[in-house]
C-alpha cells in the first residue's frame, strides 16, 4: 500500500488515515487479512524507514536535500 501511495501521491502517507479505505480493504482481501491490522503497522520506527529506504531503492529516488530545493529554485 506504501509503494502504490508513493508512486500516486509522490510522497509517503504520514499517517494511516491518509490511505484510502477502499485500497486497505481491496489488499487486506488480495493478502487475506484484516483490513484493522493497518492500524498496528509502527508510522515511526526502522521498519517503516527500511520499508521507505526499499521504495525510493526500487523507484531510483531519494530523499530531498536541499541541494534539491536550491535547484528547484533556479
């Protein structure tokens, strides 16, 4: 759900809420899971970190600097 937000939105939720309800539910039933058990994943411990760290790895980006900033300036 992370990587499908990220690659929609551009960014990471902050927090679970920001995920649609019916995208929790369409993977819980894709995974065969409770949907609730969304709520029990950590928005800030190593796991998410890593998980974010896999992400940007796979979609060959990084977190913004602000030598990015001083270029989206120019």
């Amino acid at each position: 759900m992370i990587l499908k937000f990220y690659e929609i939105e551009g960014q990471f939720p902050v927090y679970t809420e920001e995920i649609p309800a019916a995208a929790v539910q369409y993977v819980a039933s894709l995974m065969e899971v409770e949907p609730e058990l969304l709520a029990k994943y950590s928005w800030r411990s190593r796991t998410i970190e890593r998980h974010r760290a896999q992400i940007r790895n796979r979609s060959g980006t990084h977190p913004a600097t602000e030598d990015d900033g001083e270029r989206l300036a120019q």
